[in-house]
C-alpha cells in the first residue's frame, strides 16, 4: 500500500440506489440540490496527505482494519475504486482518466450529527481497505473489460460467513463510464463548503494540484443481514470483485469459504477487523 501514500483519496456518495437510506445517512443530505434522484449527492476526501485536518494520515491497508477508540458503530462499505490519473488546466480539473479497477471498503463510522462526511471517514492507520490487486482497464467506456465484473461482499464471524452487500453488477452504479467522469469532473470544479460537503478544489490547490487519486465509486446495498450488522474485532471482511464470464455468485460464494481468490478473473480485499 505504500505506492499509494502519494496519492489522493476521495470518495462518492449516493452513486447506489437506496444506499444512503439503508445507511441512516440521507438526512444528512437533505440540504443538497441534484440534477435527479439518481444523481450522486458529492465527493468527499478519505486521504490527503499533507492537509492539515482529519484525511492527513494513511488509511489504506489490504489485510488489516483497526476499529476506532472511542464506542462507535462501524459499518462496511463495499465498493469499487478506481485508480485515476488527472489533469488541468487555469486551476481547474480538465480530465480524469481511470487505468485500473480494485476491491475498496470504505468503513464508515455511523454517528449521527458529523459535520462533514469525511469526519466518518478516516481515523487513522488501517480504516480505510484497498485491494493490493487491480485489474488494468482497456477503457473506461460502454463495452470496456470492467463492464463484465460483479461485486460482492462478505462477513465470517465465529466461523460463519454471512453476504454482507447485495452481489451487484459493477454497471448497476446509477453513473457510471463517461456519465460518471464527466460529473466528478463537474462536482470536482464547482463543489463548495456547504452541509456535509466541503471544497475539493480548494484543497487541490493546496496541495499542488495532485496527478495521481483514487476514487471509491459509491457502496452497494446491503443485504438485510449486512444493514443490521456492525463490525466487531476477530471478524473477517471480504470484498470480492469477479468477472461474470467466468464466474457466477454461488461459486464465489464457495471460493470465499476455501479461501481460493488467487485467480485472474477475481479481485478480493480480505481484512482482519482488529
């Protein structure tokens, strides 16, 4: 995970139907004006390493996952990330280009209140997950190598392992090709400090206008066990993404439980909870 210590870490909200409430999180974006319901609410930042505020420190590990200090309930967030190059032009965003595809996990503290959604986002070393696997894009356009792949999720408890997330279609995000890099360029250039939102653009310039970023696209829907369930210590997370042609859920499902993920149609992000 070290080669990722140089990047930025951001992250979508509302890019799944029915996340947020699932969540308990769609109070927080009550405020927040969309094109639709289908449209993503924002991007918040997860890692930026050399702001001052609570994104600075590294978050990301592909084994691990520390639960915070303090009493708090911490959920999973299956999703998918994407490793992206950026450019720009008159301190403005000009393009964004995805070059590969991982398993993320974005844990995320539920308390109600925070002020910002990064405040729920990163409290230190090993709360974030990001697969050491990522799979090349050939595109990031309709008919491109990532439109074939699923994503499913998983909790083993005392043995037993449950679905924790729905076992989706990667496509299923509600913006996803060039819908979706088109809006993040947009919400990137025009998104101001309001409600739970705050102003990556600023931030980028900061930091000297970063090249390198990786972007969580939104967490799928839990199943009914994975929205009741918060994550205790001595568990272990799977986020596991396959490519359809080859493989079907049940499969997957069993590959999980022998531990067989070292396959090049399979993406899997295992963590310990600690």
């Amino acid at each position: 995970m070290d080669n990722f210590k140089d990047f930025v870490g951001l992250g979508i909200a509302g890019n799944f139907a029915m996340h947020l409430e699932q969540a308990g999180e769609s109070e927080d974006f009550k405020d927040i004006l969309t094109a639709d319901e289908a449209t993503p609410k924002g991007i918040f930042p997860f890692y930026i390493s050399t702001l001052e505020t609570n994104v600075g420190e590294f978050p990301l590990s592909s084994s691990l996952m520390e639960l915070p200090d303090t009493d708090v309930n911490v959920q999973a967030e299956p999703e998918v990330a994407l490793r992206c190059k950026m450019t720009y032009k008159d301190g403005k965003v000009e393009s964004i280009t995805p070059t590969h595809f991982g398993a993320y996990n974005d844990f995320s503290i539920r308390v109600a209140g925070a002020k910002k959604i990064s405040h729920k986002k990163n409290w230190g070393k090993n709360s974030k997950g990001l697969s050491s696997k990522m799979i090349p894009l050939d595109s990031f356009t309709k008919g491109s190598n990532i439109d074939s792949w699923r994503i499913a999720s998983f909790l083993k408890r005392d043995g037993m392992l449950m679905r924790y997330g729905e076992d989706a279609p990667i496509t299923g995000y509600s913006y996803f090709h060039e819908k979706l890099l088109e809006w993040i360029k947009s919400q990137l250039n025009s998104q101001v400090d309001f409600g739970p939102l705050e102003p990556i653009l600023d931030y980028f310039k900061l930091v000297g206008f970063p090249e390198n970023i990786v972007i969580s696209i939104g967490a799928t829907r839990y199943t009914h066990y994975g929205e009741t369930t918060f994550l205790q210590k001595g568990d272990e997370f799977y986020v596991v993404l396959y490519d359809n042609d080859i493989y079907c859920k049940n499969p997957i499902m069993n590959k999980v439980m022998s531990g067989d993920l070292d396959d090049s149609a399979i993406c899997a992000l295992v963590q310990v909870v600690k």
